[in-house]
C-alpha cells in the first residue's frame, strides 16, 4: 500500500513539474525542485518496494495416498478392438492376429498369433465348431513368432502382470482362452515387447462363428 502512494505522489509531482514547464513561466528553479521531489519520491518507493519482505504462503497438504509404479504405469494403456475373420475353408474355424502394429491377418497362417476354434471328440477331418458343437477356443503361434502366456493380474490395467517375475510362463504352445481373461504375448526373439490380449466374449453365431473380437494392447 506504502509502495502505490508514494508511486503515485511522484507521478503527481512530475505532471506538476511539466505544467509548469509547459506555461512557459519563467521560474525554472520550481521546475527544477519539483523533478527532483518526483525523483526522490520515486526511488523512495523503488527502495520500500525492494526491502519489504515476501509473503510467505501457507503449506497446502499433500495427499498421502500410495499408488504403486506398476498401476500408474498401466493407467491409461490404449486398448485397441482388432475384430479377426474367421476362415471358412478349414475344419476349424480360425483366424489370426499380428501384433505390430495389432491388427487382423488375413488368413489364420499370416499373423503372429493364430485364433481356434475346436470341438472336443471330433477329428480334424470333420466340421468342428458348428451347429450346437461346444466350442473350445485356443491361441496357437502356428508360425512359431510368438509366445503366449496366461497374465497373474489384469495387465491392462496392470503391466506387472505380464512379467517372468511375478510369475508369467511364456510358451510356444496352444493354450485355451477363457472369455475375459487377460493373456500376455511376446514376439519370438524379441522379450522386449509385450502385449496384452483379453477375448471379451466368444461368438455364439451359428451354425459357425464368423469374426473373433479381440481387445490389444502394447504394454512395451
């Protein structure tokens, strides 16, 4: 407050020294002493300015609340809804997905990992999958370029949960899916990319499922 009254007296003194100057009156010695009472109520409020202290703002409180590494780092993991084709001219109905970037293969041999769908008692050379058969889905690495593995947690939501060390087992072999559960994959040769794969729901058309719709996401 100090500081905006004295600014203010000086800028009053100075529009008073340049009236005077203006009129053309011929006392400059008023002049002269009202500039250097301008300047001086200036530099009087320059100094109260720079030598009253900062105020000091009070502590806010911080939160407390632990949020572990691994659910922070999930947090916000895009998931991408690749819809895969099942063929029509196998025995099983499958199809296939690649992982980089995900996305549907156009046949179950070109992608990463193959889709399946097989009925329990019956042979490669009948119809599986069709009518009322039950169904029994699998992910299967039929080109051998990647490995699967059941997830300890969500990794979705939770990239910790496609680690070795909280327990992943990856493995080059078919494996059965359940709908909902989350599964990690990696590309054969290459254990630093990992991706989450989770089916939703299996397709129930009949007499033989069409499409495979499958949530991905690329945890690293």
């Amino acid at each position: 407050m100090v500081d905006l009254l004295l600014g203010g007296a000086a800028a009053v003194l100075l529009i008073a020294a340049m009236v005077v100057l203006l009129k053309g009156e011929r006392r400059p010695a008023i002049s002269v002493a009202l500039i250097v009472l301008a300047i001086g109520t200036f530099a009087g409020a320059i100094f109260h300015y720079q030598s009253t202290p900062a105020a000091v703002l009070p502590d806010l409180p911080i939160a407390s609340a632990a949020v572990s590494p691994a659910a922070s780092q999930g947090l916000g993991t895009a998931t991408l809804h690749v819809e895969v084709p099942m063929g029509t001219g196998d025995k099983y109905p499958q199809g296939a997905i690649w992982l980089d970037p995900p996305r549907a293969g156009t046949d179950a041999y070109t992608g990463d990992l193959s889709l399946l769908c097989s009925t329990p008692g019956k042979t490669d050379h009948d119809q599986n999958c069709t009518g009322a058969d039950k169904r029994v889905w699998t992910a299967e690495p039929l080109a051998k370029r990647a490995l699967i593995s059941p997830a300890t947690g969500d990794p979705f939501a939770d990239p910790a949960a496609c680690a070795e060390s909280n327990g992943a087992a990856y493995q080059a072999g078919y494996l059965e899916l359940a709908a909902g559960k989350g599964y990690c994959v990696r590309l054969t040769g290459d254990t630093g990319r990992t991706f989450a794969l989770r089916i939703p729901s299996f397709p129930v058309e009949l007499p033989l499922p069409a499409a495979l719709k499958a949530d991905i996401a690329v945890l690293g």
